[in-house]
C-alpha cells in the first residue's frame, strides 16, 4: 500500500492557454489606456510598443496591431505582415481618413478606431472583431477588411466603394454613392495573396448611414476564390 513518506503521485503539470497579445505601436497615452481596456474584457493581453522598439513586430508573436494610421504606417504594417509569425496579423487603425486607410488597402487594414475615441464605439469594435483576435474562426465567418472595391453598375457606370466586412457570400461596403436594393453588381477588388478579382452579386441592403449589402451570385463560380482565400487565412 502507498504511504506518505515519498510515494505520492506529483499533480500533472497544468499547460496555461497562450493569451493572445495586441501590439499597441506608438499610441498617445490616452487611447492606449481606453485600447486596453475594452481588449481586457476579452481576454486579451494588449503590449506597448513605442516607435523605436518597432523591430519587435519583426520579432515576436501578436495576433494583432493597433496604430495610428499616417505617414508611417504602410512601412509598419509591412514590417509586422514580413515576420513570418505575424502574416496574418489583425491590423487596426486609429484615426485618419477612409482615404487614409485607402492608402493601405493592399495591406488589408482590418478595422479602423475613428476619432475622437469614444469608449462604447471603441469596445462595440473589439467585440465584433475580437474572434479573429482569439482565433475562434468557427464561430466567425465574416472578415472585417477595408479595401477599395470597384463596382459596375446596372447601366454600366462604375462607382468605387469601401468594403467593411468579407465572407464567402457577400459583403459590406460603405461609399458616397449607393446601388439600389436589388440591384445586379458586378463587385472587384484585391486582398493581400488574393490578386484582383470579379464577382457578380445583388445588392440586398443598404442604411442612410451610405452603408449597404451585397450578396454574390451563387451560380457565379469566380465566387469560389473568395472562399478559397478565407479558409487560407483562417488556416494560416
């Protein structure tokens, strides 16, 4: 029979789940601190990184980056999307222009801070985007992504839009001009690994806020690359 003298069984090891980090480069103070806070609702561990110290995003591993989008910024996006450990890094920006982040869209900006940063806007932000961040895909379809979309009107005019959200199905735009409810678009645009491609799609929704919905044709087999590339980045 065992005794206490030296035969008891030692508790196994408990392994402590990676916490998923966000780097928060070169950001003012006081929306570092509101950054923060809405991310450490979720769980998640957020690291200031100060302007000098940018080679760390070279080096370690982040699920995602928050900063200020200006000047510098496509050089530091392309600095974190170059380590091979951080290709698929979450980019969010802080502030600027739809121009702005425009600039970058071959870079996929994730989601944009709007200023003045307010603390329900920025926490209802972390919310909707926080899956991607803990890499919960399945539960999370839809890829919040800003890049230029070109769309080909029913007549044959061409409007240029920003899109806000990705799924093998559909998409969310935003832009100074609206396609009617229903109707029939041809949509195309690039992301990262995925060159330019054209999709037809039918326009489902759209809200006075210039907002609106596309739904792309399920017999349009171009579609198909769409998916292709979301389970690649979800993979990745």
């Amino acid at each position: 029979m065992p005794t206490s003298t030296g035969t008891a069984l030692a508790p196994p090891p408990v392994h402590r789940k990676s916490v998923a980090r966000v780097a928060l480069f070169d950001l003012p103070t006081a929306s570092a601190q509101l950054v923060t806070e809405c991310f450490r609702q979720f769980g998640i561990e957020t690291v200031l990184i100060p302007r000098e110290d940018a080679d760390r995003l070279g080096r370690e591993k982040f699920e995602a980056c928050v900063l200020p989008l200006g000047e510098a910024a496509g050089s530091i996006i392309e600095l974190a999307r170059g380590s091979a450990s951080n290709s698929r890094i979450i980019i969010y920006g802080l502030g600027g222009t739809a121009q702005d982040a425009l600039r970058y869209s071959k870079l996929c900006i994730n989601a944009v801070f709007h200023e003045p940063l307010e603390r329900s806007a920025a926490m209802k932000l972390v919310r909707s985007t926080r899956m991607l961040v803990l890499h919960e895909f399945r539960r999370y379809v839809r890829i919040p992504v800003m890049t230029e979309v070109g769309i080909v009107m029913p007549d044959g005019g061409r409007i240029t839009a920003t899109s806000q959200e990705i799924s093998s199905g559909g998409m969310s735009l935003k832009g100074a001009l609206v396609p009617e409810t229903g109707s029939l678009v041809e949509v195309s645009f690039s992301l990262l690994t995925l060159p330019r491609i054209w999709v037809r799609g039918h326009v489902t929704w759209k809200k006075p806020n210039k907002s609106f919905g596309i739904r792309f044709d399920p017999a349009d087999e171009r579609r198909h690359r769409m998916k292709e590339w979301i389970v690649a980045y979800l993979e990745a």
